[in-house]
C-alpha cells in the first residue's frame, strides 16, 4: 500500500521541481507562471504549489508583482552587479582554501573541464555555460568549508548567473579558467585567489558599464 505524502512533503517536492525548471530554463526569467497550469503540469494540488512558491519567492528566484501576479525573478543589473559582489568575497576565499586541501584528482578533473573548448571554434556556449557552472560549483564545494558553501548555495549566487546566461563569451574568458587552474595547480592560494578575482570583477564591469 502506498503511504500518502504529507502537505510539507509535497510543497518540497513541488519546490525541488519548480526550481528544476527554473535552473534548466524551462522557465525562464521575467515569465509568469501560470499557477493553475503548473499544477496541473506537476501532477499537483494548488496548495503544495503555493507552499513551493512561497519557498522560492523566500530564495529571491520568483517574485509576486501586483496587478501581474508571481513571475520569475528577473535580476536587475544592480542586482547582478551586487550578487558579483557577493560572489567575489566567497568565491576567493574558498579558491584559497581548495588549493591548499584539495586532492590532485580534484585539481585533476578540475583542470578537465575545459579541455574540450581548447580546439572548439566557435565553442559551444550552453555546453560551455555548464562547465563554467561546475568549475565554481566544484570550488566551493570542495573547499572544505561546509558553512562557506552553504552560505554560497542558500544565497544562489550561481544560480542567479546562470539565469541571466553568460556575462561574457568563451573567447574571452577560456584563458582566465586556465589562470586559475594552473595557479591551483602550483598550490599557490594568493595567486589563485587573484586571478578568481581579476576573473569575476571583469564581468562585474562589463555590468557595471552597460548599467551606467
């Protein structure tokens, strides 16, 4: 006999769910969502559709817009400018910490993620989007710093990134992966760390341009 899911269980599925479809794009930025159809596109009720929605709109990726209704966040640019920020403050400390902890198939499998792109011309942007994804996704998890990712991953500092698609092409930030990788791999923190930074602040630039 199968157990029936409690109404908490169901708005956290319904959130894993909903989420899922924000990170793959099926919904995408500035859209709508038409909740009645959700539900019935997820095989749910309302009420653990409005729970999940509550959780989101609480994690900054969907937001209630009068006379409009809840749509996906559509960042600002001095929104993305500040989640830069953000990111630059975390995201260079824990590159520190992962040269100094982590395991030569870690840096390894690090250092392949971008491989492929070396010889691609033009190169792949979504493919190249989810290496980029995983190369910081990898740093900070792998720092070894629980409370540092779990700062990072509650905030979706990523993730509000990747919403917007990338900041800059390929061809210009190929090289700078490959800075930070071969700092990693002389096991120089300070090195790392500054390249992470040069690397970020960049794009954090590019925004800051457009916004003025």
């Amino acid at each position: 006999m199968l157990m029936k899911l409690s109404a908490d269980e169901l708005g956290r599925q319904a959130y894993k769910r909903v989420k899922d479809m924000i990170i793959n794009g099926e919904l995408s930025p500035g859209q709508k969502v038409v909740q009645d159809k959700l539900a019935e596109q997820l095989g749910i009720s309302r009420t653990p559709l409005r729970s999940a929605l509550q959780m989101l709109e609480g994690e900054n990726l969907i937001e209630s817009i009068p006379r409009r209704g809840v749509v996906v966040k559509k960042f600002t640019d001095q929104e993305v400018i500040e989640i830069y920020d953000c990111r630059i403050a975390l995201e260079t400390t824990a590159v520190k910490l992962f040269t100094d902890r982590a395991t030569d198939t870690q840096i390894k499998r690090l250092a392949q993620l971008f491989e492929p792109f070396k010889d691609s011309n033009p190169v792949d942007e979504p493919t190249y989007q989810k290496a980029d994804s995983k190369f910081h996704n990898t740093i900070i998890d792998k720092c070894g710093n629980q409370f540092l990712s779990n700062l990072f991953h509650k905030g979706n500092l990523l993730l509000a990134i990747d919403m917007i698609g990338l900041v800059r092409p390929p061809a210009d930030t190929l090289s700078e992966h490959f800075e930070i990788i071969n700092a990693i791999q002389q096991r120089d923190p300070a090195k790392a760390a500054l390249h992470l930074e040069e690397h970020l602040d960049a794009s954090r630039r590019l925004i800051k341009v457009k916004k003025d």
